[in-house]
C-alpha cells in the first residue's frame, strides 16, 4: 500500500518558521525546454507561477492555467504524448490521482542534478521515490469578524457548537441573516468539509490496514448533521459556493464566521475588494473542534510541484529548475511573505499564518493519503447533498457513499 510520506510536515514549519537566513536560489539560466504549468489559482501558487514563468523567459515554450478546477483537467493534461502541461502544482489529495495514473516522474535524478540545494523537509517520497517537491503548508481554520462578535458580546469560537451559537445570535439581533459561510460546493469542496468534520469527531474512514471504507456509523451520522446544522445559517445557495464564491460573500460583508483556508486569509485581509469595517475586523482563529473528541476538525495539508512523465528530458530540465526557482528563498519578500506558510528557508510568519500555525501546533491531522482516499472524497462528494438538502437520512446517504466507493475500488483493483 502506498503511503505518502506527510508525517514530517509539522517539523518542517517548525523548523522553518521564524527563521530568516536567505539563500540566493536556483540560478534562472533556462534557454531551452518547454514550461506549461497547472494549479490552483489563489495568490500563493500564482506567485509560485509567476516566478517559474519569468525564470524560464528564456525557454522555447511558457504557459499556465491556473483554474479552480484544475484537478479536473490535470490527468487528462498530462495523459498525452508529449503532455499538454509538464508540471501540475499539487496537494496531498491530487497527487495521488497523478501517482496513481503514472502521469508524473520520479525526481530523484532531477534533484540530484539541479536540485542539491533543496532542503529535505520540502521533498515528497513515495515507496523511496521523490515524487513532489513541497513548497507550502495550508490548513483550514475559523475565520471571523471581531466587530461583530464584540456586538452579540461572544469571544471567538472554538468549536462548531459554538459557531452555531454565535450564528443564532448574530441573526437573532438583526445583524446578518446568513451569517456563516462555508466552502460546500457540491463536489471536491463538500468532500472535503465531510473529511474535516468526520475526522474531528474521531471517526476513522477504513477498517485499519485494509481499503474497506468504514464510516456508516455514529461518527459519520455527526459528522453530516453538524454540517447540516451549520447550512441552516448560510446562504441559501451553498451548494454552489466554492473557496472563491465564499471568499467573495466575505468581502461583501455578509458573513462574520466560516471555516476557510489559510492561503485565502490574505486577500480577506487586505484593503482590496472590502470595505474597510469588513477587512480591518477580519481575523483568524485556530481549527474548531465538534463534539468531544478533541481532535481538530479540520486536515494538514502540503501544495508542491511535480514534474509529467510523458515529456523530453529538455522539458523536464526546463520545468525542473524554473520550479526549484520559484520555491527557493529568492522567492521570499514583502509581497509574498504573507500569502502562505512557506517551507523554504527564509520564511517568517505573518498574522495571516496563525490560523494555519495553530492547525499545526493543535496536532491537526494530515490528509489521508492512501492511494484509495480520492475514490472515497469523490463518493463523499457526489452523495452529501442529498441529506443537507433533506432528501435522504443521513444512514441512507452513508450507505450510498460506502457503495459508490466499494464499486469504485472494485473497479481499480484496491477491493476484491
């Protein structure tokens, strides 16, 4: 069984944390090859791309498509002779699609040859290979407004019981009708806030050592009605609402409390795109727990890059160091340093990080990165909306996901 080796992350924030010698970085001397990346599109990886794309100005070939639905088009992108892209920027969740389809390379040569300075916290094994090199760390965590809380008189929330609480108030006094928010999308996003909440309630997703999922039970029955609850507080449309559409519905100041990623707190706390009571009352909080597991609900994540198979080895030289580059140390200044927990040497924090530092510190669990896991997220996602929206109970909803999972791992070998 293949297992991502993402045990380490917290010791290597700790140990680049704080700290601030700088190293001049990759050399950017690229004069042939070809780059054409894919990621997600929020402001950390943009700079990432923004970098990689100057350092290879030189190169016969630059692109990028950075798009919220780069985990749909990146297997696809990278399945062709040649690839269409030779590098998707990845997470502990999507690589696995990647590994698991043999689109990407193992880098070891590559890192062997332009890559000796890469410091080893930041390099992604699987079963001894070097697979991704990491260049951040993210987590979700409370993200609220201090004005309000201050009108209804609560301190920040920790838990979920007392998001709802604070929800109750706020639209009881008149001061938000739809006062959480949340990234429940119907799909990866719903997924994902369903990981956060089993895992907080202490529920494991497979019977130990095996692929036999296992989460029809007490915990997963709290896990979806905790989630429910918490819809009854946001906007009607919350199956539609990804990280951009919620992020948005903050800036317009109709939501004083939701779960978010810390790579997107920047932009909610910056003077563009809100008014200035929203942005200058905009703050973080640690991961909410639910019930009385005291496990943090919520997961510990790595973005990184990778380098596709089905490419010239000019190409993969090129892609290689334009990346190493734009994951170096140089990449660190004012501009940047807030947009993430970076890995690289040279990083220090900002007080947007602290949502994401205190997911580290509160012992968050990373995602879990089996290779069958993605079949489960995309399960969870095709099937949790049909108890929010009170179609099904939540045991019934259980079942079908536990179902469309066991077909789905019949189907790629990981069940018999």
């Amino acid at each position: 069984m293949k297992m991502l080796k993402t045990a380490l992350l917290g010791t290597a924030i700790a140990a680049v944390a704080g700290t601030s010698a700088l190293a001049d970085g990759h050399a950017c001397a690229i004069d042939a090859g070809r780059l054409s990346i894919i990621g997600n599109e929020f402001p950390a990886i943009q700079s990432v791309s923004a970098a990689a794309l100057e350092c290879a100005a030189g190169a016969d070939e630059t692109a990028s498509n950075l798009t919220a639905d780069h985990q749909t088009l990146n297997v696809a992108g990278m399945s062709g002779n040649p690839a269409e892209y030779t590098s998707a920027i990845v997470a502990n969740s999507s690589i696995v699609a990647l590994i698991n389809e043999d689109v990407i390379q193992p880098l070891d040569a590559l890192v062997a040859e332009y890559g000796a300075d890469i410091p080893a916290h930041q390099l992604i094994t699987v079963d001894g290979k070097i697979m991704a090199v990491a260049f951040m760390a993210n987590a979700q965590h409370l993200v609220y407004r201090k004005d309000v809380l201050e009108q209804i008189g609560m301190d920040a929330p920790t838990s979920y019981e007392g998001v709802l609480e604070a929800a109750e108030k706020i639209r009881a006094e008149g001061i938000m009708e739809n006062p959480v928010g949340g990234a429940y999308a119907a799909g990866w996003n719903l997924a994902q806030e369903f990981t956060n909440m089993y895992i907080g309630t202490g529920g494991q997703f497979f019977e130990p050592g095996t692929a036999n999922v296992s989460i029809n039970n007490a915990q997963g029955v709290e896990a979806l009605e905790m989630m429910k609850a918490l819809t009854a507080y946001m906007n009607p449309d919350y199956l539609t609402h990804d990280s951009n559409a919620t992020s948005a519905e903050w800036e317009a100041g109709n939501v004083a409390l939701m779960n978010m990623w810390g790579s997107r707190t920047g932009v909610l706390m910056d003077d563009e795109g809100a008014e200035e009571v929203v942005y200058s009352n905009t703050a973080v909080g640690g991961p909410l727990t639910v019930g009385d597991s005291g496990t943090p609900a919520t997961t510990l994540w790595w973005d990184g890059w990778t380098v596709a198979k089905n490419i010239s080895d000019a190409d993969a030289a090129a892609t290689f160091q334009a990346l190493a580059h734009a994951t170096s140390p140089a990449l660190l200044n004012d501009e940047t340093m807030s947009q993430a927990v970076w890995l690289m040497d040279g990083f220090e924090s900002q007080p947007v990080n602290e949502g994401v530092l205190a997911s580290v510190a509160a012992g968050s669990t990373p995602y879990p990165m089996v290779p069958f896991q993605g079949l489960l997220h995309t399960a969870l996602g095709d099937n949790i909306a049909d108890f929010l929206q009170g179609d099904e109970p939540a045991e019934q909803t259980l079942a079908d996901i536990e179902a469309a999972y066991t077909a789905a791992a019949t189907e790629q070998g990981f069940l018999q």
